[in-house]
C-alpha cells in the first residue's frame, strides 16, 4: 500500500531553519522525489526536486537557502530550509514519480509558518 508521509513543519520565525522530511512506502522504484508548496488562493508550486541518481533542481526561490536530499535505502527525502521568510508560509507537500510507468503519489502535507 503507497503511503507518503509528511513531518517537521511548525512555527519558525523569520531568519530561521526546518527540516521537513518525507517517509515513502510501497513505491518502488522512485525515480524522482519532489517538495511542492501551496497557500490559499494560489497554485501549488514545485520547490526542489531530486532524482534517484541525486540530480536535483531548485525553484529561484529556494535557490540558495534549501537543499532537498534523499536517502534511497531508508526510502525517505528531506526538505532543509534555512533563512526562511514570511512568504514561505504554505502547505508543503513531497511528490514521488515511480519508476517504468510513471505513476505519481502524493503525500496529505504539513503546515510551514514563518512568524514572529
């Protein structure tokens, strides 16, 4: 049974750092893991993504404060965020395409606040 799993959201304030991880279970293989965000009234954007070879790629607006990384053997990928800003604040959701057909899954998010 597919299951991706979202954890590490919360309350930051700005100029701050989390770490959002996503568990995956029943994909295999993954060929290509994603972090997308989305706040009301907006379409939900691609972030970074990363291949199962570790080719990764950013949106400009992570360009330099997140790093998306994955463990293949533990079958998890991770979301390191640092100098965070107001508008970071959204629901982020991780996004795995499995391998041969392409089939997508998604995982249910968690809420990123950057506050003071």
């Amino acid at each position: 049974q597919v299951q991706l799993v979202e954890s590490g959201g919360g309350l930051v304030q700005p100029g701050g750092s989390l770490r959002l991880s996503c568990a995956v279970s029943g994909v295999f293989p993954i060929h290509t893991m994603y972090w997308y965000r989305q706040t009301p009234g907006k379409q939900r954007e691609l972030v970074a993504s990363i291949t199962s070879s570790g080719n990764t790629k950013y949106a400009d607006s992570a360009k330099g404060r997140f790093t998306i990384s994955s463990d293949n053997s533990k079958n998890t990928f991770d979301l390191q965020m640092s100098s965070l800003k107001l508008e970071d604040t959204a629901v982020y959701y991780c996004r795995v395409t499995q391998g041969g057909m392409g089939y997508v899954y998604w995982g249910r998010g968690t809420q990123v606040t950057v506050s003071s």
